[in-house]
C-alpha cells in the first residue's frame, strides 16, 4: 500500500506545528516584562485599574489590540500569570498555519511545508513569540489580510476583498504598521495586472477590488482614529512615528544594523528548519509524482514487453492512443536523493553562513527561477483545467496527485506580491530606526519569496526526471557555470567541518564557534530587581533600610553571557517583605523612562507612577507628605534631555542604593549596537538608582 502524499503534507504541518508550540511554550516562567515596549503594552494590567487612566502617551506607542488581549487572558483561570506573553504565543503559533496556507495558496503544496518548518523553528519569531509585544500579533494579521486580498482578486470577489479589509484593519488596531496589506495587496496586484492580468479582469474592476479592502480597512480602524482626535489626532502619531525615520545617507548602515540583528539571534534550530522543511517538501513532491504510473500501447496484450521509457517513445511517435492502467511507477530514486542531499546541504551551510543569509540566497533563486521558467504556473493552469497530458513532446503524462500540488491561486500573482512586498520593505525598513523587530514584515517576504524558490526548484527538477524517464535520455552534462557553482557548495558545505578564527563580519562571532539566540534565556531578573527596590523603599521609608544584592556574577569570574543565565537561574537569599507588607506601607515610587519596571513594581505591591520629567518637590520646598522615591535606569540615561535636567534638579534628590540587574538579549540590543555588545560583555549588567525626594 502506497502512502498518500495528502498523508505526508498532514504529518509534518502536525509536527512542525507542535515543534513550534514546544519552542514557544517550554520553560515559560522564564519570562518577564521587561522591555521597555513590553511595559507599554502591559501597562493595562496594573495601571488603567489604579488610577482609571491610560498609561501616559500610551495611545502613541500602539493601538490598543494586543492590552485588550492581555486583559482577557488575565481574567482567565490560571491564566493570569501569563497573561502578557499568550497574545504573541498564540499568534505565533497561528502564523505558522497563515504561512503555510499562503505559500500554498501561492506556490504549492511544497512550498506550504517548507515555509512551516522555517516559521516553526525560526529562532528570531521564537523569541519575539514568547514577549509581550505587538509584532508577532500583527504579522498574523498582514498575512491574513494579504492572502484574502490576493483570493479576492483571483475569484474577482467583493466580500473576500472586505473580509481582507476588516482583517487589515485588526492588524492596524494592533500595531500602527498594520495598514501594510494595503500597500503590499495593492502594488503586487498592479504590478500582476500589467504583466498578465489584465487579460483577465479589467482595470476597473481590478481598483474597485482594491477600494473596496482600503475602504473596508479604513471603516474598521476609524473608532481608533476617531479616539486620537482627542490627542492631537493621528497626525500626532505620525509625527512621534517620523521622529525615528532617518535620512537616506543612514540606509546602508541601519540595513547592516538589522541583517547583524538577523546573525546575532539566529541560532540552531533556524539552521535545521531549513534542511526538515527542504526534507518534508521533497518527500512530498517526490511521492506525489511517483503516483505517475507508465503509459503503455493500446495493443499492449499483444506486445506485453513494450513497458517502460522505450515502449512510451514508440508510442508518442506512432500517435497510438495509451493507456494509465498499470501499477509501475515511473519516477526515479535518485531524484529523491538529490531532494535529500539538498536538505542535508541547507542545514550544513546555513551553520557556515547564517541562516537569514541562506534564506535570502534562496529567495534571489527563486525570484529568478520562477521568472525564467514559470513551472509552477503552468502546474496551476493545468490544476485548473484538470489537464494530465504531457507537458511536452516525449514526456510522461501528469496524474492526479502532481495537480494537487500545484497553487491553488496563480503564481504570478503570488510572485508579484511578493516581489513588491520584498523590494519595497528592503527600501523602506532601513530608513526607520533598525530595532531588530522591525524586520518582521520583510522577513516574511524572504520567507515566502524562499519557499516559492523550494517550491520552484523541487517542480523543475521533477518535470525535468519526467521527459528524461520517458524518452531514456541522460541528464545533459554541466555547463562551467554550473560546475562552479557546484564547486562552491561542495567547498561552503566542507568547510562547515572546519574550525574559524572569530569573523569579522558585523563585528559579530562565526556562528560555527557559537549561537548568542537564546530562546529560553531568563529574563526574570528585573523582577528579583524589583522586589529588591521595594523592599529597600519600604525599609528606607521606614529609617531601616538594608542594603540588598542582586543576583550578581561572582567577583573574579568574567561576564559573560553563561555566567549571567547561571547568575539569574538563582536567586541570591536575602530578607524580603511580603507583598501585604509593601502595600501596606504609605509611600510612592515614582519611575522615569522604565514602563517595565512600573509593571515590576506593581506586582511587587508599590505604588508606582510613571513620570517624564524630574519636577518632584513640593514648589515650597517643603518635605513630601509620604516618603517619595525616583528610580532611574539604563532607559532613562538615554532619553534625550534627561541629563540636563538633571544636572539642574540633583540636588533635589539623595542617593538611596542601586540595584543591579541582567537584561535578556532582545532587551540589550535596542540599547547598544550588536558590535558594541560582541566587544563589552559587561553591558550585560545593567544599574537601577533609587533615589529619595527631599
């Protein structure tokens, strides 16, 4: 009995969904809020029900989607200590699935399971999966919103492009980014339109298509929009948003700054995601087309040896009709071990290069390939019309699982999206201050743009295994071209094998000595931080303060980043007040520039308000009715004017203690440059001062 490739295309999408839900969920009381975004978004846990305000300026950091869902997933029973990071979990897991089904729709069948491995296993979409932010949720949403915006223009459908809109408008409520299915829909579907589609639908109904999913987008955002009226309106989002737009001499630099965060948090498993997903897709692919049985003569009982290459030749050249009804499969076990070896070689040299670079390499192929010989547009065309004949003179004839595989919305379509959606993020992203997160939206084009490529080359070498199975031709010899190319490979894939002096590149090290990417790294150190600064506040407002430590690197022992997992694993012992002790206490903490440590603070049970300024003191100069504290961290030192204002209030404050902790990987580098971070491991160790208001 055969094994179905719909079988084989269910198991793997079921274990890389659940590869993924382990990566996602394992050891998740590791996590903490601690970014300064984070602190933000989960600010509507503590501070709207204190105070029955938003978090200062919280509408200019995002929409409030991703607070709403931390808000329901905190009211759900023993959900409440998870509440922040589940939004981003769920949505991960999600887009695993919207991915698959994209790069499926779009290129076929192969394509969907090579991009659910890659997003499974993605180090970078891990990471960011497990905090409490809004990028992964808004990625769920553009991809969404993209794939029912190109069905809509497939089936020419008013309702789908509707539903495209609305869900545009959900990622728009989540993230102020969220209307780029507008752009990315719009420019591939003119783009496709100039190439082949407007032998298909006309111009008119083509942009009425398009009006109808901005104008849906639009109507569903317009309750936030009508909200911000009241703060300055959107205008004054766009504007804090154009504050971080750099000039175009930055370009260059902020481009290298995102592709060295791609190299920093890439690690092991992004690696072997490549070669599962290049394994699962070529085994599928190859079981498809081993369904392809030989064509015989009609007279076939009367000449019983004329089965195989031979008698299919005599019988294309005799113009006699043929026959499917026989059980001998026709395609090749080498061609199976070259998707194989391919698999084994992704693996391998994504170790030597980085993953996202051989993600990128893949893409390029695939752009071309898929320009120069659309294979996978002509398997749709005949998916569509049912057509199993050979697609050429002397090649065997499709069957019906080799349709199944194709795309079920044209690929050219699919390309053009995706070639507008990468061109466009590639020179648009680098202009934007390169926090590491703002890679997702032209990650997700590489991402697509390399499982077309997959998709691309596993059809054209099985369309290629056909014609010569079916006329008992040899593969042509190589070209010198391709002989380099081969030579290459074979030298990237040996030196795999072979230690590396520290590179270079970036300023970053070779990955083959070491992985930074962390998925599991302890970010609870702000928290011990923050139980220790309450306590120290209590005590000193009490007048019995005793000064603590955090959980700190052993004098003597270098700072690395080991050192640092091993320093927080462990908490160091000291006396601590309960949290009924601490909210008992009258006093008030306030916190320049660290929303995380807000949040910290708050679940420690102190009274803790945000603040941009330094203007404390009561304007007598009196004493303070209750004890009051400011805190100050690594985020505050690097606000613009803080210093100077400093310098003209200092002596409104006395020094009370500083509390050291260790912020995670993610959090480190929106505060340094990855080069600055390879050469000071000691930034690891980052200080909060507490300070008294006189």
């Amino acid at each position: 009995m055969k094994i179905r490739p719909s079988l084989i295309e269910s198991a793997a999408i079921a274990g890389f969904f659940v590869l993924g839900l382990m990566l996602r969920t394992w050891h998740l009381d590791r996590e903490a809020v601690e970014h300064f975004d984070e602190g933000i978004y989960a600010s509507v846990l503590w501070h709207d029900g204190a105070f029955n305000a938003p978090y200062p300026a919280r509408d200019f950091y995002a929409p409030p989607m991703l607070s709403t869902a931390m808000e329901f997933f905190s009211v759900l029973p023993g959900l409440s200590l998870f509440a922040p990071f589940l939004p981003a979990i769920v949505s991960g897991l999600l887009s695993i699935l919207a991915l698959w089904w994209l790069a499926r729709a779009w290129f076929g069948r192969p394509a969907g399971i090579f991009i659910a491995a890659v997003v499974a296993l993605s180090d970078f979409h891990v990471i960011y999966s497990r905090m409490a932010m809004t990028d992964v949720p808004c990625l769920l949403w553009i991809i969404a919103s993209v794939y029912l915006g190109t069905l809509a223009v497939q089936k020419q459908s008013f309702l789908i492009a509707a539903m495209s809109g609305f869900v545009c408008g959900l990622a728009w409520w989540t993230k102020y980014t969220g209307w780029l299915p507008l752009a990315i829909v719009s420019s591939g579907t003119v783009l496709w339109w100039l190439w082949v589609g407007r032998k298909q639908i006309t111009a008119v109904r083509t942009l009425l298509l398009l009006a109808t999913i901005g104008g849906t987008a639009i109507l569903t955002f317009s309750p936030w929009w009508w909200h911000l009226q009241a703060q300055g309106g959107y205008a004054a989002v766009s504007a804090n948003h154009a504050s971080y737009i750099g000039n175009t001499s930055m370009w260059l630099q902020n481009l290298t700054a995102q592709l060295t965060f791609q190299f920093w948090l890439d690690g092991m498993f992004g690696a072997v995601s490549l070669g599962l997903g290049m394994a699962a897709a070529g085994i599928y692919r190859w079981l498809a087309a081993e369904c392809s049985t030989w064509n015989t003569l009609a007279a076939k009982a009367d000449r019983p040896d004329s089965v195989g290459p031979a008698a299919y030749a005599v019988n294309v050249s005799s113009g006699l009709p043929y026959s499917h009804a026989t059980d001998h499969s026709w395609i090749p076990l080498s061609l199976l071990l070259r998707f194989l070896m391919a698999a084994a070689a992704l693996t391998v040299i994504a170790l030597r290069i980085w993953t996202p670079l051989m993600l990128i390499c893949i893409s390029l192929g695939g752009f071309g390939g898929m320009f120069l010989w659309p294979v996978l547009n002509r398997l749709w065309q005949r998916s569509v019309a049912g057509d199993t004949s050979p697609t050429s003179d002397g090649s065997l004839p499709l069957c019906e699982a080799d349709l199944q595989s194709a795309a079920s919305i044209d690929p050219t379509l699919g390309l053009c999206t995706t070639l507008t959606w990468f061109v466009g993020l590639l020179l648009v992203t680098p202009l934007y201050h390169p926090y590491s997160r703002l890679f997702f939206p032209l990650l997700a084009a590489v991402w697509l743009a390399a499982a077309g490529g997959v998709g691309w080359w596993l059809e054209s070498n099985v369309s290629v295994a056909r014609r010569m199975v079916a006329t008992g031709s040899r593969p042509p010899s190589q070209t010198w071209g391709q002989r380099l190319v081969s030579i290459m490979l074979t030298a990237a894939v040996l030196s795999s094998f072979v230690g590396f002096d520290e590179a270079q590149n970036f300023g970053i090290l070779d990955p083959s000595q070491v992985f930074r990417s962390s998925l599991w790294q302890n970010r609870s150190s702000i928290t011990f931080a923050a139980a220790e600064l309450a306590d120290d506040c209590v005590l000193a407002a009490r007048g019995k303060l005793q000064v603590g430590a955090a959980p700190v690197v052993p004098i003597g022992e270098t700072i690395t980043p080991e050192a640092v997992l091993k320093a927080v694993s462990v908490p160091v012992e000291r006396a601590s007040l309960s949290e009924d002790e601490r909210r008992r206490e009258r006093l008030v903490v306030y916190v320049y520039g660290e929303p995380a440590l807000c949040f910290q603070l708050a679940a420690a049970g102190i009274v803790a308000v945000p603040v941009s300024h330094l203007n404390l003191s009561d304007p007598d100069g009196s004493e303070p009715d209750v004890p009051t504290f400011l805190v100050i961290g690594p985020n505050a030192k690097r606000t613009p004017g803080f210093w100077e204002e400093w310098m003209q209030r200092v002596d409104a404050f006395e020094s009370v203690t500083n509390v050291d902790y260790y912020p995670s990987e993610v959090t480190l580098l929106d505060l340094f440059s990855v080069k600055w971070r390879n050469l000071h491991d000691e930034v690891t160790l980052q200080t909060f001062e507490l300070h008294r208001v006189r």
